[in-house]
C-alpha cells in the first residue's frame, strides 16, 4: 500500500474531487455535497480571508480523502470539524483515522483545544459514530428530527488536550 500523504492548500479542481468522494459515500443528501463544495469555492475564491481549512490525503497522485475544519467564531480554542470524508474506495483503510489525526495535530498547532463533529442519527451513520468513539470522541448531545423527521443530529466532541 503507498503511503498516504497530506496537502493544505486547496487547488482549482479540489472542489470537483470533494464532489466525486462525497457522492462516492452513498450517505449525504444533494443539499450536503452542495455546502460541502460551497465551502471549497470559497476557500478557492477568498483564500485566507476564508475561515475554512482543508487536509487532502493523497495517495500517488490521487486525493483519497479530505477533512475541512475551522475556529468557532466566537472562541479561542474550539474548531468544528466540517467534514471529513474518505472516498468509497478507499474506506476501511484506515485513511480516515490517519487524515482525522492529522487534522488533530493541525488543531493543536493553532491553540485549539476542542474539536466538535456533528453526525446524523440514522442506522446507516452507525460506522461514522462508532469512528468518532474509536477516536476518542464522547457524545455532547443529540437533537431529535434535526436534519428531517426521524434523523436526528448527534454532537461529538474531543479535547485535545
């Protein structure tokens, strides 16, 4: 297996791969894969003016998975964790724990001391709690029928330290 590397500049054309690896999941809605580009042309388009950030794990040349993350508006050491998002192929590799590390180290560097994920309560997300468990994430809390009616949204978080 190559190894798995990481970028943190967003290039022209990431957006288009962010689209391919989200639809390749099966788990989110149309309206979800829009934001999730929004954020990435934003970020093109705004560069550091933009308050999200981006990991890309590649492997060879290929983005295999990516995470975007950014400081909470109003505090000094808590980041929401965005997205992070494995492509189809390459779940189950242990790409997603790699890239979420990384991701925990960036956070660090930046003073941070909170990471806050946000998940869907549906049977199909099980897998996304169980790696947020596994990471050493705890359930904060949960908002019945959040997303629609019988999915709810269930608030992990992790400190860092």
């Amino acid at each position: 297996m190559a190894k798995v590397i990481f970028r943190t500049e967003i290039l022209p054309g990431d957006e288009v791969r962010i689209r391919e690896m989200i639809i390749s999941t099966g788990f989110f809605y149309d309206i979800e894969v829009e934001v999730a580009v929004e954020l990435a042309e934003e970020k093109l388009r705004d560069g550091d003016k933009s308050s999200y950030q981006f990991i890309f794990a590649k492997r060879d040349a290929e983005i295999i998975a990516y995470s975007c993350f950014g400081l909470i508006a109003g505090t000094e050491c808590s980041f929401d964790l965005y997205w992070i998002v494995t492509h189809n192929d390459f779940r189950g590799e242990g790409v997603g724990k790699l890239l979420l590390e990384e991701t925990h180290r960036q956070i660090l560097e930046q003073g941070g001391r909170n990471v806050i994920a946000e998940t869907s309560s549906l049977e199909k997300y099980q897998p996304t709690r169980d790696f947020y468990y596994k990471m050493g994430y705890h359930e904060a809390g949960f908002i019945p029928d959040f997303y629609k009616e019988e999915d709810g949204k269930v608030t992990f978080v992790k400190k860092l330290r």
